[in-house]
C-alpha cells in the first residue's frame, strides 16, 4: 500500500511560500500569486475548507478571509509546525500531521477540499482522490491544481507524474459525477517568464500593472497549468 511521500522542502527553504507570495520580496513569485488567486475566487463565505499538502500555510491564511474554518493537511512535521507559526492569531486555521491516503476526519466534513499542486506528487492519485470524495460534502467541491503536461519540458522537481487535461478528467472522474478542467499561466508569458530576461520583466509588470499570469480559460493547451473542480461525489467504495 502506497505511503505519502516525504520531500524536506521546509527544512531545506523554510516558510518559502510566504515570502515569494510578498510582492516587496526578491523572491515574489507571479505564478504562484496567480495560482492562489484562482484558488480563492472560487471560495464562498463562511465554508469549511480542507488544504491537502497545505505546505508552510500561506494558502491557508488566503483562504481564511473568507472560509469558516481552514484545516491544512500535510505530511512533513516542519512544515505543519512552520504553518502554525505563521497562522498564530487566525482562530479559523489549524494545521495537522498526516496523510492524504487516510484523512482523519469523518465522511462529509468539508465544503471544499484543495489540493494545491500536490497530486503530481502521488503515487497513488486515485486513493487519494478518494479519500476527499468521503470528506466532501455531497454539494461541496474539490480543487485541484496541477501543470500541465507537455512534451517541450520535463517533469517537474519530484513529480511522479503531470497531466494531460484528458488525464486529470479522466483520474477526477472516476471519483466525481461532475469534472471542469480550466487552464491557468498563458503559455506566451509561462515561457518568456523562463528567460532571464522575462523573469526579471514580468515581476516588475505583477508588482505595479497586474499579474500577466492572472488569467484563466477553457482551451487549455494554451495555458501551463490545470485547474479542475470536481462536484458530485460519487458514492461508490473500492
């Protein structure tokens, strides 16, 4: 039975979401600002939301503005200690040590289960794709960021596996009735944001004229990254 991974990220880089999402920082990061943004326009006040692989917090802390209350899952012990750190003072988060194959929660305790570019680090997507179809309520969403896999780059820094749209709808479907699959990073700007030049230029563009990677649409191919939401949790067990 497959276990999840471990990746010492946080011990190696610290709290690194936090400074990269802060515009003032050398580190600002315009994709990852643009991810989380798309995450939160599709949370609605006063849910209860699950962070699958809630990393160091910064999502959480985004998404407590709206939610009701904010679990952050993860398997990495410094990194669930960095993210309560920097979620002291926001009664609605709380993160926790565990698993994404076994979540410790009763069936239909949340309205939204996210999980920020974690699948691509699984082993086992489908186990734990069920795994938050228990927890969702029947009404209730899961989202699911992911890049996009192409045949011009290679896969990610430990990625098991990216996907096709047709993939990701394929492996989401088999948990829920219903799947959308979005792209989010224009292309254009996912590439000339990997030249030297693009990655100084573009910073400055997210910082003071808008976010060239806040876009997202429904021709995926033209876009880097995979958003899908699945709804209807399907009933069945195995």
């Amino acid at each position: 039975m497959s276990t999840q991974r471990y990746f010492p990220k946080y011990d190696d880089y610290g709290a690194y979401h936090w400074e990269e999402c802060d515009r003032k920082s050398r580190r600002f990061n315009p994709p990852l600002v643009a991810r989380y943004a798309a995450v939160y326009r599709r949370i609605a006040p006063g849910q209860r939301i699950l962070d699958l692989g809630c990393g160091d917090g910064y999502l959480m802390g985004l998404l407590s503005r709206q939610a009701k209350l904010v679990t952050g899952i993860d398997p990495e012990p410094t990194a669930v200690a960095l993210a309560n750190e920097k979620l002291q003072g926001l009664g609605n988060c709380s993160a926790v040590l565990g698993s994404c194959y076994q979540i410790d929660f009763p069936d239909r305790s949340f309205d939204v289960v996210v999980l920020a570019d974690m699948i691509e680090h699984l082993e086992d997507d489908d186990r734990c794709l069920r795994e938050t179809a228990r927890v969702v309520a029947s009404d209730g969403t899961v989202i699911v960021t992911t890049p996009r896999r192409r045949p011009d780059r290679p896969l990610g820094r430990d990625h098991v596996r990216e996907y096709t749209p047709q993939e990701l709808n394929q492996v989401m479907s088999r948990r829920f009735a219903e799947v959308a699959v979005v792209g989010l990073w224009p292309l254009g700007w996912s590439r000339f944001y990997r030249t030297r030049l693009g990655w100084r230029a573009m910073k400055v563009l997210a910082r003071y004229c808008g976010n060239p990677f806040d876009r997202e649409g429904t021709d995926v191919n033209r876009f880097a990254m995979l958003l899908a939401t699945g709804r209807r949790p399907r009933e069945n067990t195995d």
